[in-house]
C-alpha cells in the first residue's frame, strides 16, 4: 500500500468515529446528495423545458446549478463509499484528481457570478444596450470563460502537485485538496504554494471586486429611479447577492481553515472544509426556484401536471 517509490494510495484519515456512526453518516449523506440532485436538476429542467426562459439570466442560472453537480460529483459518491469500507484509501492519482474539480468548482463559482454581475448591471444600468451588449453570443463566451479560465488554472495546480514526492501517507482530512497534499511533501513547496497563493488572488479577487462595482453602480441607478423600479430590480438582485454571499462566505471558511488545519478542533475543520460542497449546493437552486417567480411559477406547473396526469390515472 505505501511505498517510498511507487506511491499507489493514501489513507483518508479525518472520519469522526466512523466506526460507530457510519451508516448514521450514510444516511444523512446520502439524502443530502441526492436532495442536491433533485433540486438543481428540477431547476435546470424547466429552464431547458420553457423557450421563454432561453434568456441570459435564465442560462447562467443553469450554468450555475450545472456546475454545483459537477463539484459534488468528485465529493459525495466517494465519501459515501468510504462510509462503508474498512479502510478510507485513494489512490494518489484520484485524489489529485478530486482536488483539481473541487477547486475547478470553487472557481467557477466565481467566474459564473460575475458573469450574472454583468448580466444585472448592464439590465439595470444600461436597459437600451442590453440586446446589443448580452447576445447569446456573448452569453457563450462568457460561458466558455468561466469554465476554461479556471479549468486552466487548476490544470496547472494539478500538474505542479503531481510533481510532488511524497514521505507521508496519511491524509487527516475526508477528501482531497492541495494544502493536504502539500503536507504530505517532503520536498521543496515554495513554488507549488506561490502558485497556489496567486491562483487564489486571481480566481477570487478580481471577480469579487467586479461583483462589488456593479452592484454599488446598480444601487447608484436604483436611488435615482422609482420604488417600482427599485423593487423589480431588488426582486432579481437579491437571489445573486445572497448567492454570492454564501459562495464567498464557505470559500472563506475553506482557505482558513485549510490554513490553520490542527490549530482548530478537528471536528470544526470538518465542517468548515464540507460547507463549500454543501450549503451553495443546496441554497442555490432553492433562492432561485422560490425568489424567481418565472421559474417559480412553472415548477408549480409542472408539478400540478403531475398531480392531474395521477388523478387522471387513477379515475380511469
């Protein structure tokens, strides 16, 4: 299993007594998980089902939600795995590889919300310019942006901690990611964690930063026009801003505690290193569905058509 020269797995060693809960945290994960599917695929459904909803906004909420199931994808089913095996191992390989689409993920996310910041911005400030200035063809590179951009990033994080020879196998965490591995060098780091502070610097300040503009020049635009067109505007802001606020919150926790990992009860740095793959994935489908009345109002559609379709099976 370990070897100074073939290094084939590592052990995940940041279960909480596993021992005795594990099909308790079977359960809870497993529905965690699968509410998580049920909820942003029924939100990508009626967005892709309804031509009306074929609008930018509409399209970086699916992107959105599209790329929470990519992210949760490389934690849960190993995580459910590893609930009911004797022993909690990766391979090396696969666990670079669950680190590269976690943080992928994580970047993302930012990418994707300033992508929705400009869509707002240009809507509320710029309202005559919006079909010139958000074509679909817009809408497709910014896109092809907010994934490329961060794929690219972590692409090369992923290459730079394959380079790492490591002398320790026992990784004190539930899933993979970079500062764990680093940890388990016993070789020079420097580079590899210079890299690691400028992808964070660039994947999560500047679009933070052009999050905070528009939202001040919306505000600006919001003083200086009607309560009816404050509210509209609030009415589509306000699922973004707290989107974002939770994204920005979790991605905090995550970077701190990877930072200060074993100076923090280890049960604490658990929770903190999950939230990011836990809370956003379950918030934003369900701040969309229930604050975006279009959307709304045709999940309720859709599941009255539902209800009618069994009535009508069941009288007949």
């Amino acid at each position: 299993m370990e070897s100074s020269i073939n290094i084939t797995y590592l052990t995940l060693e940041g279960h909480i007594e596993l021992e005795k809960y594990r099909y308790v945290y079977f359960v809870i994960t497993l529905m965690v998980y699968l509410f998580i599917i049920f909820v942003n695929v029924v939100v990508i459904s009626v967005i892709y089902a309804n031509k009306c909803l074929h609008e930018p906004m509409y399209i970086f909420i699916a992107a959105l939600l599209f790329n929470a199931l990519f992210g949760t994808a490389a934690l849960y089913p190993k995580l459910l795995k590893d609930f009911l095996s004797e022993m909690q191992v990766i391979s090396y390989e696969a666990c670079t590889f669950q680190s590269f689409v976690i943080y992928t993920y994580g970047a993302s996310e930012f990418t994707l919300l300033s992508a929705m910041a400009y869509d707002r911005y240009v809507s509320i400030c710029k309202p005559l310019q919006y079909a010139t200035l958000v074509k679909m063809s817009t809408v497709k590179k910014l896109l092809f942006f907010s994934w490329f951009f961060p794929s690219l990033e972590m692409g090369i994080a992923f290459i730079l901690t394959r380079q790492l020879k490591l002398c320790k196998f026992k990784l004190n965490r539930i899933y993979c990611n970079s500062n764990g591995l680093m940890k388990l060098s016993c070789g020079d780091t420097s580079v590899r964690n210079s890299y690691g502070i400028f992808v964070l610097s660039v994947a999560v300040f500047p679009p933070t930063i052009f999050i905070a503009f528009s939202y001040v020049r919306i505000l600006d635009v919001c003083l200086k026009n009607s309560k009816e067109f404050r509210r509209k505007a609030l009415k589509t802001c306000m699922p973004h801003l707290l989107i974002f606020i939770s994204v920005t919150i979790t991605s905090c926790f995550e970077v701190i505690n990877s930072r200060l990992e074993g100076n923090v009860p280890h049960i604490v740095s658990m929770i903190m290193s999950v939230e990011i793959l836990v809370i956003p994935p379950l918030l934003n489908p369900i701040i969309y569905g229930l604050k975006l009345q279009e959307i709304w109002s045709r999940i309720k559609r859709m599941i009255w058509k539902r209800k009618t379709h069994m009535l009508d099976i069941n009288h007949f």
